[in-house]
C-alpha cells in the first residue's frame, strides 16, 4: 500500500483512501507511479490486456495483472 500527498492540503494519505481524512478532498481520481511518483499514468484497457496475452500469452501474464501504465517511466502497475 502506497501513500500518497494529498494535493488539497498535502496531508499523507493512503492511496486506497477515498477521501483525505484531513479535509474530504477525493484523492481516488489520480494514480501515481509508485517507482517515479509520475500522475501521467494511464489505464490499461481490457482490450490491450487481451491483445497482449494474444500475442506474447504466458510472458504477458505479468502485464495482465497490471492495470495502470505510467507515460513518464513505462512501468506497468
Ligand atoms: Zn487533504
Ligand atoms: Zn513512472
């Protein structure tokens, strides 16, 4: 479980929080890289998950369980 700052008052918050429990700001709507702590993060699709584990089947295993891509370093969480 990461944490993260929350960008209202930069409270440490969980990043499983809904709300920061300092000031009720939702903190749930940005995810932030966890090796480079980028928020230029986006989602996987379902369908670039199916396309990948047609394409490289086991070995894609590892990306499948992943559901964010982070656009600064690459990494797939
Ligand atoms: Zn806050
Ligand atoms: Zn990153």
């Amino acid at each position: 479980m990461a944490m993260i700052k929350c960008p209202e008052c930069g409270s440490v918050v969980s990043d499983k929080a809904r709300n920061c429990p300092s000031c009720g700001n939702p903190i749930d709507t940005k995810v932030y890289c966890p090796k480079c702590g980028s928020s230029n993060v986006s989602v996987i699709s379902g369908f670039s998950k199916a396309t990948s584990v047609l394409m490289f089947g086991v070995l894609a295993a590892n990306n499948v369980k992943s559901t964010y891509k982070c656009n600064s370093c690459g990494l797939k969480f």
